[in-house]
C-alpha cells in the first residue's frame, strides 16, 4: 500500500503530517492545519552570518516525498494549489514486505531530502559476504529469481548466550528458498528441514585471513551442517539447495537470533495465534489460548517453541514458524507500519543490522532494488511451503528425514518451471486450452482405469534409479499396479516414447495424461496386442522425475500443505 492512498483526511499524506521542530529537532504530528486548505511551507529562523535561505520548503521526514516550491507565473502571481483528487485504484493496492528486511521501509526512508546521511548509516550496518564463485546478474526483467534465507543458531547478540548449541558455528538452522515468479505476481517460500538428509557438494570459503578453503564434499549428510561446519560459509548452502532442488540461487539473507526480536520490536509486535494455552519450559513461552500480540524475546522463543506443538518435532516447528512469518509480512505492510516515520526508521534500522547478504544485494540501493521487484506481490500470493520428506529408511530409529521420493521432485519441478501454488490450477487450464488440435484429437476419446493399464518400463534418461522410480510413483500412487521395471534400455534416448498397439489406445491415452505424454511421446503400432500383453515405456533425457510431466505445467504433489500468506492460522 502507498503511505499516501490510505489512512489520511482530505487527501492529506499521513507522512506529511510529520514535521521537523527547528526548536527541539524532533518530528512532530502536525494535525492543527485546516484540512483541505492551502498551507504556507514553515520557515526556519536562519543565522544573520548563514547565505541566503533558498524558497522555503515543508522539513522532510523519514516517508516523506519532498514538494517544489510554488512557481511564479509571467503575472507575479503564485497559482492555486491543485484541489484535483489522485486517482484511486492500483495506488490502492497493498505492497508486500519480505519478512527478513522490511525492505520496502528502505525505499521510503531513503528518499528523505536529509536522506544522505540517514542513508549512509544505514548502508554501513549491512554486512556482505562474497561467497567465492558467486555471480549476481541483479533481477532480470522476465526471469524468475530465487533468494535463500538463513536462519542460523550462532549465539551472537545481547541475550543470546543461553540458546542453541554453545559451541555452535552458526548452522543452517532456519533455510527458505524464496522463489519469485519472471511475472512478479507471486512467490513460494520453500522450507527445508534442518534434518533432512542430503548431499553437501564441494565448495570453496573464504576465511576470516582471506585464504581460500575448499572442503570435500559429503554424501548423506544433515542439511543444516552446509553452514558452519569445517569452515563452510553461505556459498557452500548455496550449493548444497541447487544440488537438492536444480534450482540456482541468486542471493541470500542470513540472519541470527537478535534479527526477530529487533524487527518484531521495530514494528511494534506480530499477532499470532494458538489453539490452547502454552506454557512451555523449555523455551519460556506463556501464551493464553487465542491470539496474542508478541514480540523480542517472546516472539524469539515462539518460533523456537517445538515440544508445545503437533508432534514436537522440527517439521511441526517449521509450520510455526510459516504461520508467523505469515503474520509478520500482514504487519510489515499495514497501513499502521507503513504511515509511521518512526516505525519505518526503526525497521530500516533493525533489517540493516541484522542482515549478512552476498555482494549481489550487499548495499542498500540494491536491497532498494530487491523491495521494488517484491512490492508488487499480493500476500494472497505468497505460498509457504516444505519439501514433502518421509523418514530416513537408513536408521532402524529415524531421528532424521529424507526428500519423498515422488513428491519433492514434483515441487522441485513446479518451481523450476515458474509454476505457482497459488495458481497452478488455472496455469494447467491455460495450458490445456493452448493445446494443439492434432495433439487434442489423438488424445480423445475413451480411457481405461489405473487398474487396466499394463506397461513395461525402460530406463533411457541415463538417470540413475529412473525406471524405478516411475514404477513407484505408478504403482503407490497412481494405482497402475500392472507395471514392470526391465531396467536399462538398449541405448540412451533423447526423448520419452511410449509404444503401444491398436487395441492399447485408451491404455496409452490414460497413461500419457498421468504422465503429461505430448502426442509426439506416443507410438502406435500396427497389430494388436495379447490381451496381457504390455505397452512400452521408455525414459528418455526429457525425463525430470516420477511424476513430473514430460511436458505442459508440472502439478502440485498429491496433499501438499501449503499457507498462503494473507491467512491467520492458529498453531495447534
């Protein structure tokens, strides 16, 4: 929302209703001036030794666009000031603040009049790491980018001594891939476990003497130990979400404990919610039943909270912390937020201060950049999400998790290929309806059920595991119980073919729509089948994962739960 389309009387800007006092140097709400009425700017008593005071002009205040002075006309005389009322409607529409920055506060704070100096601070509080290899190509108009945000459990700042692990180094404790759509009208927010078992790829850091480290990379290893451990920085987390997700990663946020005790403050408390009271003695949070105002220490130990909630593990700690981050963004971008000079300045403060970020947005007018690219972003938009993940099988007592061997690449997909969760349904509508007449003739008609379909399934993707996969996927959650892995095909394919007899038509077409077949994916034979026997299936290159379509838009994993970010959901 603009400061001025909102929450002001006769078309006066809250902002401007902020005025600097000469006297005491303070800004104060100036709400004794006739609405509606021409006002002469203040003028300020100058020393009889200063130079000329130029035209004089209202102070500008943190928020505040600063206004010409009146022009003379051929006459002499000072036109009227326009009475014309702005028009309403797109300057209506509420702009969304990324919960780790309250970056929209910068554009608003930095284009004070006296904003140098204020803007100068603020640059010098942001700490930037230079990940070695990284390269920021800024936000490309029409391309989608993906920014990584850390939480770490390093004990730094005042009052942290007592949480997490005393000898930790700073590990990924909290990581969300926040993914922004090419179109800019949506983002999913993609949470990954802390446990979850992956691997590490090798990477170089730079050491605190400025030498290069590499460290090996590792097989199997807890997500959360790719920051931190043996000397590995956020460029090495970087590379550990591409080679989990296939999605590159453009810039990163990390922030530590003291960055949600400072911005909650700084907005003036976050509502949450509970569906009963809570009294937990391990992170010291007391709330009643229902919805609280929280913020500092209280807001801190309510995203830490993880024995009071769901089954008191970190996955149920992670919906909590979606459902707050949720409420945080609802009040970064509250008419009550963003009208207050005070709590924009404070915000602006405490965002700088607690963030470490790589060079690609390590100044303030690029994190001016970052605010512009999100504002645009409807909270009704912003999905969050976890990648689905089932016990690790390795351990005869999983005390850690791994991706779901289906599901996590379907949401890995559905981002790769700009697929909204809050869209997906009308982006497949939009697809179907751009299909081909060819492709729609051949792919009419009747279908048979799971159950009747029978097929072979060959490996020619050169992914290792492929064929089985597929057949997991068709046989656990597609119902194609008739299905078989043969393995390796002769020779690698560069395209999935499905090969099938006249009588196996309605087979195939039922086969090619849970896969997403293209038409030029199936061929007919001449003869008809056995009645047991198979179609053919080949996996080739244009594979991306069981249950990931070949072509057209990828589809959301069966029950994914997601939180949109404009709803108020009760932790239970």
């Amino acid at each position: 929302m603009d400061a001025h389309s909102r929450g002001r009387a006769d078309e006066i800007d809250p902002a401007d209703q902020w005025v600097l006092n000469p006297q005491t140097g303070n800004y104060e709400l100036r709400l004794d001036r006739s609405a509606g009425q021409p006002q002469a700017p203040s003028r300020t008593r100058r020393p009889s030794s200063a130079a000329p005071a130029p035209a004089p002009t209202e102070a500008p205040v943190p928020g505040q666009r600063r206004r010409r002075a009146p022009e003379q006309t051929g006459t002499g005389q000072i036109p009227p000031q326009s009475r014309r009322k702005r028009k309403q409607g797109s300057s209506r529409k509420k702009k969304v603040l990324l919960w780790t920055g309250g970056t929209m506060a910068f554009v608003l704070v930095g284009g004070a009049a006296w904003g140098y100096m204020l803007y100068k601070d603020l640059d010098d509080n942001i700490h930037v790491v230079d990940p070695v290899g990284a390269q920021s190509a800024g936000f490309r108009e029409g391309a989608a980018f993906n920014v990584l945000i850390i939480g770490t459990d390093k004990r730094t700042g005042e009052g942290n001594s007592g949480y997490g692990d005393k000898n930790s180094p700073g590990h990924a404790d909290t990581t969300i891939l926040f993914h922004v759509s090419k179109d800019r009208t949506n983002a999913t927010a993609l949470s990954i476990p802390r446990d979850l078992m992956t691997t590490i790829p090798e990477c170089q850091s730079k050491q605190p003497d400025g030498t290069i480290l590499t460290i090996p990379g590792q097989r199997q290893a807890r997500f959360n130990v790719s920051l931190g451990q043996d000397g590995r920085d956020p460029g090495c987390t970087m590379r550990t979400v591409k080679e989990l997700t296939g999605l590159t990663v453009d810039h990163f946020m990390m922030v530590d404990f003291n960055a949600v005790k400072e911005l909650t403050t700084a907005v003036g408390g976050v509502k949450v919610c509970v569906e009963k009271p809570v009294n937990d003695k391990k992170s010291h949070l007391k709330l009643p039943a229902g919805e609280s105002t929280i913020q500092g220490e209280q807001a801190l130990a309510f995203v830490r909270t993880r024995s009071s909630f769901g089954n008191k593990s970190d996955l149920d700690r992670i919906k909590i912390q979606q459902q707050f981050l949720s409420s945080m963004i609802r009040q970064m971008k509250s008419d009550e937020t963003l009208t207050s000079p005070s709590k924009l300045y404070d915000l602006a403060q405490a965002a700088t201060n607690a963030l470490t970020v790589d060079k690609g947005i390590g100044s303030l007018g690029k994190l001016q950049d970052l605010a512009k690219e999100l504002s645009g972003i409807d909270t009704k938009n912003i999905a969050f999400t976890t990648i689905p993940v089932i016990d690790n099988p390795d351990e005869p007592t999983p005390v850690t998790v791994v991706p779901h061997p289906t599901q996590a690449q379907q949401l890995f997909a559905m981002l790769q290929s700009d697929t909204s969760l809050t869209e997906v349904k009308k982006q497949q509508q939009d697809a179907k309806n751009a299909q081909t007449q060819a492709e729609a003739a051949l792919l009419k008609g009747t279908r048979s059920t799971a159950s009747e379909v029978r097929v072979d399934v060959f490996n020619g993707s050169g992914v290792r595991g492929a064929a089985q996969a597929t057949i997991n996927w068709l046989q656990n959650e597609q119902g194609v119980s008739r299905s078989t892995n043969r393995s390796n095909a002769p020779e690698k394919a560069a395209k999935t073919t499905l090969t099938y007899a006249p009588n196996q038509a309605d087979q195939a077409r039922k086969l090619a729509d849970m896969m997403g077949l293209p038409a030029s994916a199936l061929k007919p034979g001449t003869q008809d089948a056995g009645v047991r026997e198979p179609m053919t299936l080949v996996l080739g290159a244009d594979f991306k994962g069981a249950g990931v379509p070949v072509t057209g838009p990828a589809k959301a994993p069966k029950d994914l739960e997601k939180l949109a970010a404009d709803k108020q959901v009760c932790a239970k």
